[in-house]
C-alpha cells in the first residue's frame, strides 16, 4: 500500500480519487481540494499533495492544445510572477509544521474560499495588475497544500471575463504553477517513490470518474451542482478540523 496505509485507508482514497475525478468532469473544479481533504482524514494529507498536482497536470496537458486562442497571456504572466514568490514561502512553511497543524490550515482554508463562493463575491471593475499579481501570491501559497486553483478560480469569478477566457486562462495558468512546483516539492521531500505507485493506482479510477462526470448521468445543472461540491468541501474540512483538535 503506497504511504503506508491501510486496506481501509488505501479503499477510502480509492473512492476520494473516483469522487473528484467525476465532480471534477461534471462542474470542471474541486478534484484537488477534494483528494487533499479526504486525504486529511486518513493519512499525513501532504503526501497526496504531489499525487494530485501529477493527476491535475496530467489533465490540464490533455486541454492545452485546444485552448491557446483564447488564453490572457497578461493575466497568466503576472499570476506566474505572484506565484514565484508564493510557492517556495508556502513550501517552505507547510513543511516545517506537524501534520495535524496541516490539517487545521488545510481546513481552515478550504472553509474560507467555500464561504466566499457561497456569497458570491463580485468587484465593481476589472482588477488591475497589482490585484492580480497578488492573486497569483495567494495561488503559490495555496498550491503547497495542493489547493493553489481555488483563489483563483474565485478571484476571477468575481470578474467579468468571458467563459471561454476564464476557462483557458487558468488551464494554462495551473499547468505552469504544477511545473514550477514540481522540482520544488521534491526538494522538500514530498515526492517519493510512494507518489508514482499513487499515481499508477489513480490512473483507472481518474479516467473513470472523468468519462462518468463528463457523460452528466446526473440530472443536476453542473452550476447547482458546484454548490453541493462546496458543501462536501466544507463538510470533509471540517471533520478534518475535529481530528486534528480531538
């Protein structure tokens, strides 16, 4: 069993994995807060940190071609140069404390980005460069728990940008923040030879998941059906905050 884990453990992320891979085809967000979250409840959640940036990777890789004419290179470049700073500062400090002080930032960060999605934050007009720089700050930071898309998936969200933008812009943005934080994870040991076994397993699971989300089997409207994502997001942080605290 990769990280040690047990049949029972090593069966829940098995699920965790099918579960985010078919939200993640159904409503296009959530696979890496949610296998980082769930990951909280069994194991030290930092190991599956670089398992789901490989897995996200892998994905983003597979849309590349397609969405090159419709990229905002001048967003994407100053979020890259916000989350230069951010990845290393975030690294550096999401390994240097114990897991259950991760579990608690994890769960603490996961339930403020839920709150702000739930209450719809808007801006009154586009946001300049600064704004966005500090967004890609916020993303390198975040992406050391693995959850570097979130603060910016909301930070655009909150703006008026064309869907098919939107869509691109971060696609192409994500694949360069999962580069750029690659070498720097295993330089703070968090890639092992456990990540690819990890990886391997997840392939079956991520491809089922993905074909089962993108068919839409469910009848719910993929925008209502974010909103019970973030209520599993809200609800695996918080059982993730009790077993750091108990």
């Amino acid at each position: 069993m990769p990280f040690e884990m047990g049949a029972a453990a090593t069966a829940f992320m098995a699920v965790a994995f099918f579960v985010a891979a078919f939200v993640r085809g159904y409503s296009g967000f959530g696979f890496s807060a949610l296998v980082v979250s769930a990951a909280a409840l069994v194991t030290d959640p930092l190991y599956f940190v670089p398992v789901v940036m490989f897995c996200e990777f892998g994905m983003t890789a597979q849309q590349w071609r397609s969405v090159g004419a419709h990229v905002d290179w001048r967003r994407v470049r100053l979020l890259s140069l916000g989350a230069l700073a951010g990845v290393p500062i975030g690294l550096a400090v999401i390994t240097g404390i114990g897991a259950d002080a991760v579990r608690i930032v994890i769960a603490g960060y996961v339930m403020l980005m839920c709150a702000v999605m739930l209450a719809g934050w808007k801006m009154k007009s586009e946001a300049g460069a600064s704004a966005v720089v500090g967004a890609g700050f916020a993303s390198g930071l975040a992406n050391a728990p693995g959850m570097g898309g979130l603060p910016v998936a909301t930070f655009f969200a909150a703006q008026s940008i064309a869907a098919v933008t939107f869509r691109a812009t971060l696609i192409v943005y994500f694949a360069l923040l999962d580069a750029y934080s690659a070498p720097l994870m295993w330089w703070h040991g968090m890639i092992s030879r456990d990540t690819f076994v990890a990886i391997v397993l997840s392939l079956p699971l991520l491809a089922a998941g993905l074909w089962a989300g993108s068919r839409h089997f469910l009848r719910t409207d993929p925008k209502d059906f974010r909103v019970v994502t973030i209520g599993l997001l809200m609800l695996l942080a918080a059982l993730g905050l009790l077993k750091s605290v108990l």
